[in-house]
C-alpha cells in the first residue's frame, strides 16, 4: 500500500524564506527570488500567506516579485555585493537620463557604487549631481523635468495669489464682526 502525501509547494517556500530571512542580509536575493517563486506558485494569496508568516509588509514582497524580472541574474552575479536597494538606485539613477550616454545604464551606476563604496544615499546625491551638470540641450528628460518645474511653480503662484485675493475679501467682509483678520505674506515662516 503506497500512501502519497501532496506537499503544499508554497508552504515549503515560505518556510525557507523564514530560513532565509535569518541571514537577510547575506542572501537578500534569494529572499526576492522566494518572494517571487511563492507569487507565482500562489498569486496574491501565497504573498499575503508568506506576509502573515514572516510580518513583512505585503507591498515590500509584491515589490520584491514584481521586481527581481529587472534585475539579471548576470548583472546580479557581477555585483555581487552590492544590495538590492542598490541596484534599484542604479535602476532609478539610469532613468534619470537619455540616450546613448553613459549614465542611461544601470551598468555604469553600480560600477561607480562598487568602486567607490557608495550607500544608496550616497549614491542618490550622486546622480542628482550629475543631472544638474548635464545641459538641457543634451537631457531630453531634464528639459522635461525643467518645464514639469515651470508649471508647478506657475500653479503655486497662482495659488497663492488666489489665497492673498480670498483673504482680502474674507477682511473686508468680516472686518465689523471678527476678531482677528488674515495678513497673508509671502515671506516664510521660520521658527525662532
């Protein structure tokens, strides 16, 4: 008489991912290649089963398995000390540029952090330093963010025009009956 026990396939990934998790830091991968194997082995309930388990956020582990398909083995291999927020800096810094220049990889990003030891911090005031040096006539996405920049502080004006106007008429309306009047300025407000 053959008896066949059917394992539960999730229950068995999330068991070493609590496994796992204990040494975080020194396989930080293999926690998002788990995250994403019981996503595709459960859907949304294995994620929120492996959430209840180990009490990480649900978001943290759907960000997990939706993105190590990012990041290659290969490229994940070449650096391998560099960590996961790393290489997501690296994948926001690339985006912050165009075209054919050096800093549109991801590959020139981790170089620099590897080389360098940067943190992700580190690394982030990097890239905001670099973008600021590139001429706009050579960042199509920096002419992009400039005028984005434009129209926001174009908003803001409006805005605070709209609320110097409505404070005028709230002080002459109410000046016989309220105690107080509004003195809108447009000098900021900095604690002593």
């Amino acid at each position: 008489m053959a008896i066949s026990l059917e394992t539960d396939l999730i229950q068995t990934l999330i068991d070493e991912f609590v496994t796992v998790s204990r040494h975080h830091h020194a396989q930080a991968w293999r926690l998002w290649e788990l995250a994403a194997a019981i996503y595709d082995a459960g859907g949304p309930t294995g994620l929120h089963r492996l959430a209840h388990v180990t009490h990480y956020a649900y978001s943290t582990l759907r960000g997990w398995a939706a993105g190590i398909g990012r990041f290659s083995p290969a490229l994940r291999a070449q650096f391998p000390t560099l960590s996961p927020d790393l290489f997501r800096t690296a994948d926001w810094a690339r985006r912050q540029f165009t075209g054919d220049r050096p800093e549109a990889t991801m590959e020139y990003w981790l170089t620099l952090t590897a080389t360098e030891h940067l943190t992700r911090d580190a690394l982030r005031a990097r890239v905001l330093q670099r973008r600021d040096q590139v001429p706009l006539t050579d960042d199509v996405t920096g002419h992009a963010r400039q005028q984005q920049l434009i129209r926001m502080a174009d908003r803001a004006i409006a805005a605070a025009e709209e609320i110097e106007r409505l404070a005028s008429e709230f002080n002459a309306k109410y000046k016989a009956y309220a105690l107080f009047t509004l003195d809108v300025t447009r000098t900021p407000y900095v604690p002593a």
